[in-house]
C-alpha cells in the first residue's frame, strides 16, 4: 500500500482523536445493534473503533486493523481505559484482509479510500468478508469541495498544494463525489448502493481556534509537509507561510469552513 499522505505526527492525531461515531459515522449508526461483528479498517488512534465496540457490546466483537503498527498502541491504551474486552486491534492489508468471506456483520472505512490507489480493489475486499445481511460503510471527504471565508490567500496555495501531494502519493482527494462511482466499478448492484454526505463545519471561536491550530501544525509537521518539501512542490518558507495563513483565518471572528463528506452504505446480499 502507498504510504499514508498525512502520517501521524502529533499535529495529525491531535484531529484524528477529535473523531467519534456520533460525529464522523452517523450515516452508519442506526445499522449497529449489540452482537454485531465489525471490521474497523484504516482504524488510526481507534476513537471511531472504541465507540463502536460500545455500540455492539459487550456480546459483539470489534476488530481495528491499520497496515502499520505503529499507531495501533495508542488505540490499544484507549480500548483499556475504556474497559472494551470486545476490541481489538491487528496489522492488516485493505487490499488482502486476513478473514474468512462474510467474517464480518459490518465492514467500515472512514477516511481510508481517498489514500488508496486502488479503492475498487478495496470496496471488493471489504465486500468480501461482510456476510449477507450486512453493510459496508465508507465515508470521505473531498478536498475540492471544501469551502472557506474569508478567502485567505495562503488557504487556497494549501488547498492546491494538498492536492497536488495527495494524488503524488498514489491517492484521490475528492474521494467524496466518487464513492458511488467506485461501488458501480466493484461490480456492486445499484439496488445496495445508498448515498449521502454530510459536513463538519467550524465557526465558533473555539472551533475556529482548534481547526486553524491542527493544520497550521500539519502544515509544517506532517508526512504532507515532509513530501512537499522532499518533492520540489514548496519550500519550508513556503510552508511557514501557509501555516501564518492558517492562524491569520482562525482569528477572524467572521472565519467559517466547511468540509463535505461523501458517505456510502453498500448492503450485502
């Protein structure tokens, strides 16, 4: 698999924590009830992945699988402070899971498919261990889609430079807008196929203040950064720069940003 675009630094995990299944997985909770197994893939730092254990315990079984280790730790320190004997975590490849076909009642990837070179490859796979009866569940954002004001210059060179890392690196960053069309291209029947998006949006101060602080940091200390600079595609000043514009938007008392999510809910039959 291509390594991840954004890494995880301390400057990315700090926005992946934030991540719960009220509000990153909505579209998928009223599908969830206790007993259900579930596949947790591209887990990160498990926030998602230890509600969801909570959801289907403490009968039902939860699995996290990332294809590096090395952030499966912190998520392991947080099924233990929670108490969720039904969780736990494993290295896996999207592309090769290591379960039996219909090992699963659900099989769930949010902000996975954007980073994958081969997403159909991967819906197929998922498809593959979710039994009839079950669901798939995909949710990612489009960067194209996102939305800002005021229009901070240093905004828009991120946004430009963030897309051209993201596709160097083997990913597609409007995944959003194109997870139907990777289901149809799966060979997965329309009739299992339900669409829909939702949004994170920030405008208050303090939402404001936190979102401009995560990618002024990861604009200068993540995988995105280290690419950028390692490519030729923008300068440590460059970066700097862009990070100054971060802060400079997150202290405007009129500064709104919005982030669409595509969602997809595929039913196994």
């Amino acid at each position: 698999m291509p390594a991840y675009t954004h890494g995880h630094h301390a400057t990315v995990l700090r926005s992946h924590v934030s991540r719960t299944a009220a509000n990153s997985a909505a579209y998928l909770l009223p599908e969830l009830r206790p007993g259900q197994r579930l596949l947790d893939v591209g887990c990160g730092p498990g926030t998602i992945t230890a509600d969801f254990a909570e959801l289907v315990g403490p009968e039902g079984r939860v699995v996290g699988i990332e294809p590096d280790g090395g952030v499966l730790a912190r998520a392991a320190g947080l099924a233990a402070e929670r108490g969720l004997a039904n969780l736990s975590y494993e290295v896996a490849d999207v592309y090769r899971l290591p379960y039996a076909d219909g090992a699963f009642d659900v099989v769930h990837a949010h902000q996975v498919l954007q980073h994958l070179a081969d997403p159909v490859a991967a819906l197929r796979e998922m498809r593959r261990v979710t039994a009839p009866g079950g669901v798939v569940a995909v949710r990612d954002a489009d960067y194209a889609a996102m939305t800002w004001y005021p229009r901070v210059p240093e905004l828009d060179e991120w946004a430009e430079l963030y897309q051209r890392v993201a596709r160097l690196s083997g990913g597609e960053p409007d995944a959003g807008r194109r997870l139907l069309a990777w289901a149809r291209a799966a060979g997965l029947p329309d009739a299992d196929l339900t669409s829909s998006s939702s949004t994170w949006t920030f405008a208050t101060d303090a939402e404001r203040a936190w979102w401009s602080e995560v990618w002024s940091g990861r604009t200068v200390q993540s995988r995105t950064a280290e690419t950028s600079v390692a490519e030729g595609l923008a300068t440590p000043a460059d970066l700097e720069r862009i990070a100054a514009g971060w802060t400079r938007w997150g202290a405007d008392p009129d500064g709104w940003f919005a982030v669409l999510h595509g969602e997809l809910l595929v039913r196994v039959s």
